[in-house]
C-alpha cells in the first residue's frame, strides 16, 4: 500500500500557497505537517483528501495488490479543524452516520459505538446530544468516527486541539496502533505527536513568481 504526491502545487483564490511538494508513503508511515500558520499545511491536507483541486501535480495511491483505480479520497478518513458532528443527535446517531457513510466496501474490523467511546475514553455517553459535550469531549468524539469505519489512510488537521495532556497521549496510542496495522497518517500539527516511523515536512509559505509551478 502507498500514498504518493508528486510535485504538488495549489492555490487559494488568487494566492499560490506552496509548490513542488512530493512524498511516498507506505504501511505504517506518518508524515507530520510543520510550518506557521498559512504555510500550507490544511492547504495540503484538503488536496490529498480531494477537497480541492491541485495547480499542478497528482495523489495516487495504490493497494497491496499494486493497484491504482481508486482515488486517495476514497480510502482516507478526513478530521479537519471542525469537527463534522450534528449538535442536535446523540453521539451514537452521529457515530452511526458516519459508520455507513464512511464504510470502504472492506472486511477489516471496526469498532462498535461503545467500544469506539471507550477507546477515547469516554464510555457511557453515547445517549447523550453531541451539542451537550465539552470542546475536549466532542472532539475526542470526532475523532472516534476514524475508529467506526475503516479507511487506511487518516488525514488530520490538528487532531488534539482543544484536548489535555491526557488526551494527546491517548490520541497518540490510537494513531500508533492505526500505525502498527499497516495504516499510513498525514497530519498537520503545531505540537510533537509523540509517534513512531515518522517524517516531517517543514512548510514554507510560497513567495516564489508563478513560473516557479509550471517550470519555465
């Protein structure tokens, strides 16, 4: 299995963000996103994630059989800065959306709701309107939706904002495990995630001319 970038450039209405950023990825992988604020690194996310259409460049991945046919955005599970839940359902209908939403067509095992909500260390709860939670507890429960459906790649904007010490360390174990599975991660963050076999890829915000993309 692999996710690639080959000399990807993208824009935000009239700004070039970043140029010529490539990677290769495989089982177990984790690229970490750095850079300031503006630097690109949502920007990046939102492109391997197929919200957003590159200047320049492609994302492919390919499966453990060796093939192509199927697009990056199909295979990832996407946690962006929101966290994508409805206020007014329980967090077990909201989890249950996503499940089947979220389903790849595969026989890899997921967890259950409960199993889910204990895994982010919040058993019991599931009843309850998401609109009730915390910040930290709704977006513990946000990230919970990667752990209800599978998808082998897991794209994260910031995963442990709004979240406690104690918290990043359990996001952390559940990124490694994802890890260990043969998973791959890309995520975009400002604090050390505390993870095994990753990469970092330092992001500079683009000052460059426009010729710069299409190499003239």
């Amino acid at each position: 299995m692999q996710l690639a970038a080959e000399t990807l450039a993208a824009r935000r209405g009239d700004d070039l963000i970043f140029v010529n950023i490539s990677f290769r990825l495989t089982e177990g992988d984790a690229l970490v996103l750095t850079g300031r604020n503006g630097s690109g690194k949502s920007t990046l996310l939102r492109v391997v994630a197929g919200f957003l259409r590159p200047e320049k460049g492609s994302v492919t991945f390919t499966n453990s059989g060796g093939r192509t046919n199927r697009r990056p955005s199909e295979v990832s599970h996407y946690l962006g800065h929101r966290n994508a839940m409805k206020n007014e359902l329980t967090i077990a209908e909201n989890l249950e959306f996503w499940r089947s939403f979220l389903d790849d067509g595969s026989q890899a095992p997921t967890a259950s709701i409960e199993d889910a909500a204990e895994a982010v260390g919040l058993g019991g709860i599931t009843h309850l309107p998401f609109g009730y939670l915390s910040a930290g507890q709704q977006r513990r429960f946000a990230f919970a939706k990667l752990l209800v459906a599978h998808r082998p790649i897991w794209l994260l904007d910031e995963p442990t904002a709004a979240l406690d010490t104690n918290a990043d360390k359990l996001f952390a174990a559940l990124i490694g495990e994802h890890q260990r599975k043969g998973g791959i991660v890309l995520a975009a963050t400002h604090q050390p995630l505390g993870l095994s076999n990753v990469q970092e890829l330092r992001m500079k915000s683009f000052a460059g001319g426009e010729a710069g993309v299409w190499g003239a």
